[in-house]
C-alpha cells in the first residue's frame, strides 16, 4: 500500500485521479497552497493537481522539487493543460485524470521504484549498517552472515523505516514480478533473518494482518510471528 498525498483545491467528492480511488492506497488531501507546503505530513507520492489551477501547480511542483519533500511528484492534468506543462516545472511524472487504474498503479510503482534506485549505497539506522556496493551488513559492528536474498530483504526494508509492507508487496519489490513462489517465502525469509539478527530481531517489526516494516529504535516493536 502506497501513502498518496493528493495537492488539490477541488471541493471534497471530486479526486483528482479517480482511477486512484479504486487501488489499495492510502489517499489523502490537502490544500494546493504554496503557503501550506512547507510542512507535509510524510507520504510516499505526491499527487498535483493541476486541472483547475495551472499556475498553482506549477508553483507547488518547483517548491516541492526545491524544498518540501523527496517523495516523487506526479502532475494531473486536464487534456487541454498538457500543452501547457513544461519540464522545469520539476515534476517527475504527468497523468491525465481519465487515466485507468493500471496506468495509475504502473506509473506510481515506477515513481517509487525510481526513488529506490536513488537510494544511498551506505545504509545505517537502529544499529545496522548496511554497504550496498560490498554487499556486506553489520549489525553493532558485528559482521551479519546473510544470503543474497536475506541481505536484499533487510536492504529494502532498511531504507524504508517503519513503512509497513504487505507480503505481496515485498514478493514484488525483493524477488520481482516474474517470481512464482508464494508469500510464505517472505516469512521464511524474515524468520531466518531474525535468528541471525538474534536479539535485535524485532528490528524487523510485524504488523499483525499486513506485513513487515523496519522498526527504528525509537519506535515500539511489534511482537515476532
């Protein structure tokens, strides 16, 4: 489930993005006001919408790019507002609001997945160190033993913290679309990865009925499967 933060001075009960309506994400509104955006509650995506006020979308588009979130922004637009867009506008993706629900998911997946790649090679938080380019996790210093597909895991979940992800979701993201095994690979995974993080193991946090998430410290842990 992804965490849509959708700009927009549509009155309520007139989205955006209605296809967005119908997938499993999280959506929620606030005022398309340069003002206001100095201070986001934190989100995932981020969703301008630019059908009734192109001017103020662009402005939300520069300050966001310049200031107020890393989350990738996506433009909605109005067939007629595409001739007016522009790539200084410094958006990351533009939608058409009668684009359908697989259109709106794709371009949301590939959004993040481009924010993923960008990701820094060096990870470090709750006690584990992570280096990308080598490989190699430590935990306290400690070099941790993992598999390819333990470090992949504890990688993905570690640069996302405290974000739940759903069985499936970490089925896609870690092993990939054109993986044929079921989600129980997931919690065999997570429960070999504990044991080796051994009492830190509630570093990998459950979320009873969802999934998994990164615990920080600071954070309370939810109790193992």
């Amino acid at each position: 489930m992804v965490l849509v933060l959708a700009l927009t001075s549509a009155p309520d009960g007139d989205p955006a993005l209605p296809a967005l309506e119908l997938l499993p994400h999280s959506i929620r509104r606030h005022p398309l006001d340069p003002a206001r955006l100095l201070d986001l509650p934190e989100t995932d995506a981020v969703l301008v919408d630019a059908r009734g006020d192109l001017a103020a979308a662009r402005a939300a588009c520069r300050l966001l790019r310049t200031a107020a979130t890393e989350a990738p922004v996506l433009l909605v637009v109005t067939e007629g507002g595409m001739s007016a867009i522009a790539a200084d506008w410094g958006f990351d993706d533009v939608l058409l609001c009668t684009a359908g629900p697989a259109e709106v998911d794709a371009r949301l997946r590939l959004a993040l997945a481009r924010v993923d790649a960008a990701a820094p090679a060096h990870v470090q938080a709750s006690g584990i160190t992570i280096d990308e380019q080598s490989y190699s996790a430590r935990l306290h210093g400690r070099p941790l033993d993992l598999t390819y597909k333990e470090f992949q895991l504890l990688h993905f979940l570690a640069t996302h913290p405290s974000r739940v992800f759903t069985r499936e979701q970490l089925l896609s993201d870690v092993w990939g679309y054109d993986y044929f095994g079921g989600t129980r690979t997931v919690d065999v995974h997570v429960r070999r990865l504990r044991a080796k993080l051994g009492e830190a193991e509630q570093i990998i946090g459950t979320v009873r009925n969802v999934g998994y998430r990164f615990n920080l410290h600071d954070e309370p842990s939810a109790p193992a499967d």
